[in-house]
C-alpha cells in the first residue's frame, strides 16, 4: 500500500483522544503526523523528540496525553504507577 494511501487511513492527531491543535502542531513539527506515527514511535519517544525540539514548552502532561491517547482513555484515568513507569522510561532512555 502506498504511503499516502495508508496515511489516509490512519487517523490525524487532532482526531485523537486527549491530543488538540497546539499538540498536533507540536507533534507534525517532529515527524508525527498520525495515530500509526504515534503508535510505531511510542509516547515515551514522541515526548523525547518533543522536549528536544521545544525544551520547557513540553510538560510532562504531555507525555501522560499521549500515552493516554494510545491507551483510549483520559489521560487522567492515569494511575500514579502508570505515571511513574513513564517517567522512569523517560529517564532510561536519556
């Protein structure tokens, strides 16, 4: 299948649970443009790429979002274990 083709069929990140227009935005200025984007690369990458390209424009919500968004539900439904996990992975991979 071709790439646009495909893209087409992956939903943009605006059509996304917890993720609106200034994430989208921030997001496509790092190479993600989709929810199969977001999905191949992980939230705990995408918030990686997000906070080298933006620095302190990106709060760890941002992360907590996306992984929410991945997950399909609020980024609230969270649990501190969850949140804590990630920010463990974020601090892994530095």
């Amino acid at each position: 299948m071709k790439r646009l083709e495909w893209c087409i069929l992956s939903k943009s990140i605006s059509q996304l649970r917890n993720l609106g227009p200034k994430t989208e935005y921030m997001l496509s200025e790092v190479d993600v443009c989709s929810e199969d984007d977001l999905r191949e690369l992980g939230a705990v990458q995408a918030y990686q790429r997000l906070k080298f390209r933006f620095g302190r424009g990106v709060s760890i919500l941002a992360l907590y979002a996306m992984e929410a968004c991945l997950r399909d539900c609020d980024w609230r439904d969270l649990s501190a274990e969850d949140k804590k996990e990630l920010k463990a992975r974020v601090a892994q991979a530095d």
